[in-house]
C-alpha cells in the first residue's frame, strides 16, 4: 500500500501525541488529520459564535414554554421567533453553579465564575476570550466586543486575568472600524503604535524576569502567569499589524446614524445587530459578545406583579425579541456556500437573572439558535437544582472545533443538544 493510501485509510486524530521518557508533545495540524475531517463530513468554512446578554432580566411567565420536549406549544415571546422554531433551543433549568448577588452576576454570564458577589471577587476568563486565543489570529479582529449601553463600561468579556475588555457602544464607530480603509499615513501611524506597544512589552519583559529572580515560589507561578498572558499580548499584537497592511472590506451598506437615547435601546440593538450581520458577512471577526444594558427599564422590573407595570415591562421584552427575530432573519437570509449564515453561527440568547424581581440568579431564560445543532426542542432541567449552563459553552466551544473537555464550571458537553 502506498504511503498516501495508508494515510488516508488511517488518518491521525488531533489528539495524537508524541509520548516518552515521561514527555508528551501534541502533533499540529497536519495532512493526515485533514484526510479525517473530510472523513467525517467536516465543512472547511469558518464557523461563528455571538452572544448576547440582556441584564435586567426576562418575564420568564411569558418565555419559557409549559412543555418539555419537541412538540412544546410556543411562549408569548417565543412565537416573535416562531420563524425559527426549527433552528434554536430553549432552556428552562439552568443556570451558572454558585454565581449570585442579584445584578452583580451580569458580569457572569460568559464567564461563569461563581460568587462575583463576594469581596476579593476575581472574575475569569469569558468564552468569547477562551475561543480567540486559539481562533482570533483568523480574521482581522480576533473578537469584537459590543454594548448597548449609553454610559459605562458595559461588558460580557473578560481575559484570562479577569480583567474586562472595554467594549464598542457606538454602531456606527464600529461599522468605521470595519469597513472605513484609513490613509496610508493613518495605517502607518497604526503600524508604529503596535510596534511601540510590542517594544514596551519587551522592556517590561526584561525587567519583570530580573525581579522574578527574587520572588517566593508562589509568587514566581503568579510572574508566569503573567509572562504568558504578555507573550499572548506579543502574539496579537505581530497579529493585528499584519492585518493593517491589508485592504479593509468592501460593502454596500451606509453607516448606521447615532442614536444616543438611552429610552432607544431597542432602535440601538437593532442598529447593532446590522453592524453584527456585515461582520460576520465578511469574516471580519467570527467571535462577537453583546451586553444589552436595559438599565433605563429597571424600576418596571421590580413590578410587584402590578397587572399595568407587566403589561408595560412585556412590551419593551417582547420588542427585545422582535429586535432578535431581525437579526436571526438576516443571518438565515444570507447565503454562505450550501448554507445560510446563520447554520454557521451560533447565537446565544439570555440574562443573568431568573426573575430580576426578586433579583434570583437561578432558572435563567435562554435559547441558543443556529450553529449548526439539531434544534426544535426545550431542553427543560430541575428548577431547584439546576443544570450547569457552563456545560453549554463546553458544546459550542467544540462546534468552534475547539478540543476542550471543560470550561469554568462545566466538565461536560450540554446534555440532549446534539449536531445537525
């Protein structure tokens, strides 16, 4: 047999490693591995992930259905998806294990790093970070990090230190970063800053490793903690200016207009969620985090189960979900190859409160459309003791085709969600 017939017939997982004398060397993507995708029906188109966090909370009464299972009758604010019924899953018991504190877990929801409500809270990293380290260097942005937030620092996302990323609140600044090619002395400009950056980190490294010397064992560990987190900074950095060399997208779109309104953050998600669409249109970025501030709505969120303030906190809910049928109706529009644009990416839908009432962090309402699952079902867990949704994120980091087996609190794929 021939050795391009013997590599064929018996292609290498990507989990073979190289073992002896007690060392252990993980091989890199190589032919042969290729040879077992294709055995296995893997498409080489990228695929994608945005999630999307509303932070006061959802009616669960009027999101979650009565019924387990595929033949569930649809919601009030589910049947504003009814489109997509086929193509997402809801959840009903689940939630992140040991995160609490009412509006403090919002910083949670990617991250799920229990009790952010205690002193000394350290948060982790978030799942959109945890995927580009390995995924970013693809595209032109590794991750792009958003808020609809009229005032702060809004965000989902955090690095593996736990600190947070700064996130774009402007539709129309991020629709400029993407698509507005800077002139050349502009990209020059750009060029010599990142060098600049790198130059610094490289002193900063020389002198962090002189004073390493002096350091107690444990505080050594801590300094290479940190020496990792500077050469994955290094790494970004040589990475992002390549990418300034490169011509930006072109597309047919206009800018989006500001909206600066704070009572418009409905108009403002949907201003974004276009901005969203072409990025991910043009593999600009495959990784994409949202935190929907909806701040201006918290006094209606503590209702007293008044029938008249209900009625006023379901409207403004159920043109969030209208807003989201917008988005996943452009994806679904949208041919990529053999499928639509949403088949490729996966959108995660949610919040970080059960009942923002009685501000309770258990039974989280949230559904995750496209992506590429067998969708159509309600996936319905204990009420009192929840499943982790933690284990959500290990499933779509591996539908990413990340091989983990674990991320923060979750040990294992989501239970009953499985691939199209």
């Amino acid at each position: 047999m021939s050795t391009e017939s013997r590599d064929t017939a018996n292609p290498l997982s990507r989990r073979t490693f190289l073992r002896g004398a007690g060392v252990a060397l993980a091989l890199p993507l190589l032919d042969g591995m290729q040879s077992l995708r294709a055995a296995e029906g893997q498409e080489q188109s990228p695929r994608r992930m945005v999630a999307i966090e509303t932070n006061m909370g959802i009616l669960p009464q009027y999101f979650f259905p009565e019924k387990p299972g595929r033949d569930y009758e649809l919601s009030p604010y589910l049947e504003r998806l009814a489109r997509h019924r086929d193509n997402l899953t809801v959840f009903s018991g689940v939630s992140h294990p040991g995160v609490t504190g009412g509006h403090t877990a919002e910083r949670c929801f990617l991250t799920g790093t229990p009790h952010p409500d205690r002193g000394g809270f350290r948060n982790g990293i978030s799942l959109d970070q945890f995927a580009a380290e390995q995924l970013g260097n693809n595209t032109r942005y590794p991750s792009l990090v958003l808020a609809v937030s009229s005032e702060g620092n809004s965000t989902l996302s955090y690095t593996r230190s736990g600190a947070p990323i700064s996130s774009e609140r402007s539709p129309r600044k991020l629709f400029e970063r993407l698509f507005i090619q800077g002139a050349p002395e502009e990209v020059a400009a750009s060029v010599e800053s990142l060098k600049q950056g790198r130059s610094m980190l490289d002193f900063l490294g020389d002198q962090s490793r002189r004073l390493n010397r002096k350091l107690s064992p444990a505080d050594q560990r801590r300094m290479d903690q940190y020496f990792t987190s500077v050469r994955e900074l290094e790494r970004r950095l040589s990475d992002s200016e390549a990418w300034e060399y490169k011509p930006k997208p072109k597309v047919d779109a206009q800018p989006p207009q500001e909206n600066d309104d704070p009572k418009a953050f409905v108009e403002r998600t949907r201003l974004m969620f276009e901005v969203v669409k072409l990025a991910l249109e043009t593999d600009s970025s495959r990784l994409i985090s949202i935190f929907i501030d909806t701040t201006v709505i918290h006094n209606i969120t503590h209702h007293g189960n008044l029938p008249e303030v209900l009625a006023e906190l379901r409207g403004k809910e159920q043109a969030q979900f209208d807003a989201l049928n917008g988005f996943l109706n452009a994806l679904r529009d949208t041919q990529e190859g053999d499928h639509s644009l949403l088949d490729r990416t996966m959108v995660l839908y949610g919040t970080c409160m059960g009942s923002a009432n009685s501000h309770s962090n258990v039974n989280l309402p949230v559904l995750l459309a496209g992506g590429g699952f067998r969708h159509g079902q309600h996936l319905a867990f204990d009420q009192q003791n929840n499943y982790p949704l933690t284990n959500l994120f290990v499933s779509m980091l591996q539908r990413l085709g990340i091989e983990t087996d674990s991320f923060s609190t979750g040990t294992a794929t989501f239970r009953g969600l499985e691939l199209a």
